[in-house]
C-alpha cells in the first residue's frame, strides 16, 4: 500500500502534535515533516517531497496563502489543503485564487480530515460543507473577480505589510528580508499610498482584517 506523504504547516506546536497523532493512526498516512512558517513549507516541500501539504493560514513570517501560491503554482505543483479556523467569502476566496485544493475547517471532525486528504491525493479536491456553500455564493455573486486589495501589492510589499504589523522595526524588517533599510522604506511608503493607509495602526488594523496576522 502506497503511504500518502504528508507535510504539515502549522505554527502552534501542541496543534500540530495533535493533528500529527491523528493523521497517522490511518494506516495510509505518514507525515513526512512540519513546519511552523511559510519558509518552512516551501523549503521542506522541495526537500521532502511531499504527495499534500497542509498548510495553516496566518503564520508569522511567510503567511500560508503566500505560501499556497508559490507551492501550487510550482514546477512540480504541489497539492495544497488549507486548514482554518475561518470559512468567510475572503479566505475561501484567496485560498482558492491561490491554488488550494481543498479547505478543511478546525472546526471539522478528524474523519472530514482524513478524507480530505485522500480525496486530493488521488487528484480531486475536498472543501468541508459550510465551505461549499461560501463557494457557491461567490460564483454567483460578481464582484468574485473584483481585484483583492491585496493583489495591488507585490509579494515583497505584502511580506513587509505583515512585518509591520507584526511590529517590527524598519531595521528589524531589513535584518529579517536580507535588504536595506531604505528600501524597506520604499516599500512601506508604496504599500501604504497603494492601500491609502496613512499610519502604522491603520497598517496593523488593515493586515489584521485582512488575515495577514492574529488570524488562527
């Protein structure tokens, strides 16, 4: 029997224990890794190899839609399930633009996990049922394919978006993204003016209702 392998990314530690402890009581399931960070996932996706990723959504550092993006869209693609605590229009809608083949609620029962993963390993996709109906309202609704402010931005600008709000200093981003500390200006003074921001609380406000940060 082939063994699905399986890399998990989440950031709280005692969770990904017990997500680990559950998945491989199924004989067919093997967790080839963890992660805590979208760095994490990306690295550990091309060292591991991994048949499905699990992927939490809002991890300091590399945020998992970020993360989703870059692995889906890969060569090889990799086969995401993204796993989160919300199941609104705007975090279907950005797992889904991002690649995700499947979004499981923290909220689901361990079987709806299970299946989940099997169902986009064989080459299908699984969303839970609340999340179907999210699905269903967005086809329909038009403004599905109005631009996500979030898409104004590059990845770079998104990544010292989530730095600020994560409370991080000019110089503390630039030690962090491995670039001056002028250009870490640039980008927030561009972010901002893209975002028509005008301080940094309404900068963490922003990336706060925007699952960038604080969102589980």
């Amino acid at each position: 029997m082939n063994r699905i392998r399986l890399l998990l990314v989440e950031d709280h530690e005692l969770i990904r224990g017990g997500l680990r402890a559950l998945l491989e009581q199924h004989p067919d399931i093997t967790v080839v890794g963890e992660g805590a960070s979208g760095e994490d996932a990306l690295r550990l996706a091309e060292t591991l190899d991994p048949d499905v990723v699990l992927m939490d959504l809002s991890m300091p550092g590399m945020n998992g839609l970020d993360a989703t993006a870059r692995l889906a869209g890969g060569r090889p693609a990799r086969s995401v399930i993204v796993l989160s605590a919300h199941g609104t229009q705007k975090f279907v809608r950005r797992a889904l633009r991002a690649g995700a083949r499947g979004y499981v609620l923290k909220s689901e029962r361990t079987a709806n996990l299970v299946e989940a993963v099997r169902a986009v390993y064989g080459g299908g996709t699984w969303f839970s049922d609340a999340v179907h109906g999210v699905i269903a309202s967005l086809v329909s609704d038009p403004r599905f394919m109005e631009s996500d402010p979030l898409e104004r931005l590059s990845q770079r600008q998104r990544r010292v978006l989530q730095l600020i709000a994560e409370g991080q200093t000019n110089r503390e981003i630039a030690e962090t993204l491995g670039i001056g500390e002028s250009t870490v200006d640039t980008h927030r003074t561009e972010l901002m003016r893209r975002l028509d921001l005008h301080d940094v609380a309404s900068v963490v406000r922003f990336a706060c209702e925007e699952g960038l940060v604080g969102v589980q």
